[in-house]
C-alpha cells in the first residue's frame, strides 16, 4: 500500500508516529505550512526544506479558479508545479465555500456560488470537487463537506453533517470510479486491462470529515457512519475553529479522540496558534494546518516560547536580539529585531518574509519536539510545562 500509519510511542491519548505517503513518510504530530495557491506565502520550497517542514497544504477551491486544475494537470501536478517533491494534501475549498455568505446557495447536489474573483457562477459538488482535486495530483485529498458556524444549534449543525456524510459517500465512489479509470481501461467484456506502469499516475488517498458542531452525539454519529462506510487510510476534523470557545473544540477533540479508529492518522484542520496544537497533540492529533503563522507574520506579529511579539511596538528600534532566543530559524540566526522591525515599518518585502518564516519554523519545530517529547515518554511534563510558561505571560507583554 502507498499510504499507512504506525504509531511509536504514546502518552495518554498523545501519540508518536510515522505517516507513509507516496511521496516520503511525514513523523506526526507534524504542523503542516498552508501554501493556498500553490505556494507557501513568502517562503521559497527551499525553505520549508531547510526548516524540516515535512507537509504541506493546498487549495482546490482556490487552484480551480487560478491558474485552473486542468492547468496544473496538464504541467505535472502540483508537485512539479511547486517544485514541492514531498507530501501535499489539498483541502477540497468546503470551507472556502460556505465562507462566500450571501453568494452561495446550498442543496443537495452540491452548492452553487459566485467566484470571488470575478463573480463568474460556479457549481461545486462531492463529484466534481474529486475531479478537481484528483487534476491537482495531491497525495492526500479531502471529501466535500458543509460547513456551518462553530457556534450552530443542534438542527442546523445536525443537518450539515449528515449531508457531510452523504457527500462523503459520493466522493468515495467518484473516487473510486476515477482511480480505476486511472489504472487502465475497460474491454468489451467489461474486464478492467491494466496500463503500463509507467503511465499510472502516483495513487492518492481520500480523508472524510468529521463534522457535528460542538454537539458531541453528533460527532459520534458522524465517526461511527464514516468508519462503516468504508475503510479510510485517515480522518479529517472539521468545523472547529471556526466561532466556537477553545473549551468546546477540547472538549469535541475528546469526544472524536474515542470515538475514532487509533490506528489511523487524525488531522484537525485549520487550526494552527501554539496552544493549540498542544492540546490537540494531547487529544489524539495527528495532523495540523493554519494560515495563521504567515497572516500574523505578514501582519508584523511573531510567536514565541513566551507568547507572541508585535515587531512594530517601538521598543523593539534599538533591540538587538534575534526575533527569539535559541532559534533556529535563518531569521533568527541571522537578523536582529531592530532590523527586522525597520524593514516592517519601511514596508520591505523581506521584513514580512523573515517573520513568516519565523512563525511557520516556529510550528514545525514545536511539533518536532513534541515528537521528541513523545519518544523519551517525557510528554505529560513538557506539555504541562509549555503551555503553564505559555500561559503564565501575557501576549501583549511578551518580549
């Protein structure tokens, strides 16, 4: 098999392991760089190499509209598009969908909306998304899904995630349908003759999501219809982050945390501030992503081990230490905080770079030590003690 997951070491429900792909392994609990529209804001591959990044994150929503995904088909897939030689996962544009409030409409089939480029009328459905995302050549890709608030009553959270569901069930037939068609073609006899090996495309795997608000029976129900339903390689979290107290999403994470197969990878989508990945990791999370370390960064804002910095504040003008102490990062090793706050405050380019870097390194190595948490079966103490000093200095103190 192309893909399969092995867990090394654990805590409680936190877990080490290793994510097998066709494009190499990824050592979970691993923070995926969202790179949107083919690439990651800011950063060169080359960069998300050097830092360890091991993953990373695409968009069909956002690719089908620019430059299309029968463009990227036509020059390689995205890996070769990119110039990304590791894993990629796309996220189907769900989110990115329902986020078009007032130019979208909703049914069964799927939903209809209006690009937010140039207002052209789209239709997405499960079927269509598939093709789209199997065009983009993803290792991993992401069903369909409805998303609604994170603070939406029983009914209407209750009714997105059985039509979830359903759409998962449509995207694993298109799925299907077009992986055999990939592997070769149909003979009057209606018996399937293979394609030459070297013509069959990389195979990719398709997550569902698991949805149901902050209502914990409704997460159980949609775990346990998405487990019967078939035999998926891992499982999306979905509808978190989105509107809802940090309380409720722990809490949601300790109801899937039980109700999902141990043996298979968990990634919680979307979500990406250090805390929370901690709590994630001690939930049974697997696979993280955010767009919040280069949207902060480009917003002049840095995290740290003690909380986050806002490089703009003008007490940083004369500052001559790295943006934090004891990190690796090129940024870090190599420019100041007065630098990096003069090139912010003249609008360099290379001032919204260094800080993007900086936060995308910051996150892949958190989870690089949770690892290593995990493997010397110190994790419960470095965890309580991470988020205690995270905790104990407020953000707009930090310094």
């Amino acid at each position: 098999m192309s893909f399969s997951f092995t867990i090394h070491a654990t805590a409680g429900a936190a877990r080490a392991g290793v994510f097998v792909t066709p494009h190499g392994p990824v050592s979970t609990p691993a923070f995926m760089a969202v790179g949107t529209l083919a690439t990651v804001k800011a950063l060169d591959p080359l960069d998300l190499e050097a830092m360890g990044a091991q993953m990373i994150l695409a968009n069909a929503y956002h690719l089908h509209l620019r430059p299309g995904d029968e463009v990227v088909r036509e020059l390689g897939g995205l890996h070769r598009f990119m110039g990304w030689n590791g894993p990629i996962l796309t996220d189907s544009g769900g989110f990115q969908v329902f986020s078009l409030e007032g130019l979208r409409t909703v049914t069964e089939d799927g939903v209809e909306f209006r690009s937010h480029i140039d207002g052209s009328r789209r239709h997405f459905t499960p079927e269509s998304v598939i093709r789209i995302e199997g065009n983009l050549g993803a290792d991993v890709i992401m069903q369909f899904d409805h998303v609604v608030p994170g603070q939406s009553d029983e009914g209407v959270a209750r009714e997105a995630m059985e039509r979830s569901v359903r759409w998962a069930g449509r995207c694993l037939e298109e799925f299907e349908r077009l992986r055999d068609e990939a592997r070769g073609t149909r003979d009057e006899t209606n018996e399937l003759v293979p394609r030459p090996s070297s013509l069959v495309p990389h195979e990719q795997t398709l997550f569902p999501i698991v949805q149901g608000g902050i209502h914990a029976e409704l997460r159980r129900e949609s775990v346990r219809a998405l487990v019967d339903m078939h035999d998926w390689a891992g499982y999306g979290v979905g509808g978190l982050s989105v509107g809802e107290a940090k309380a409720d999403m722990y809490g949601m994470l300790d109801v899937v945390d039980v109700a999902l197969p141990a043996d298979r990878p968990r990634y919680l989508m979307g979500v990406g501030f250090p805390e929370d990945l901690i709590e994630g990791v001690r939930r049974g999370v697997d696979l993280f992503d955010c767009v919040a370390p280069t949207r902060m960064g480009r917003n002049g804002t840095a995290f740290t081990d003690e909380g986050r910095i806002n490089i703009k504040r003008a007490d940083f003008r004369n500052d001559p230490r790295p943006i934090m102490e004891a990190c690796g990062c090129s940024a870090c090793r190599r420019f100041s905080r007065a630098y990096v706050r003069h090139l912010y405050v003249c609008d360099e380019i290379l001032g919204l770079r260094l800080l993007s870097l900086h936060n995308v390194h910051f996150l892949v190595s958190l989870m690089r030590d949770a690892r290593a948490a995990l493997a010397a079966g110190t994790f419960d103490a470095w965890s309580r003690d991470w988020l205690a000093r995270h905790h104990s200095k407020p953000e707009a103190q930090a310094r």
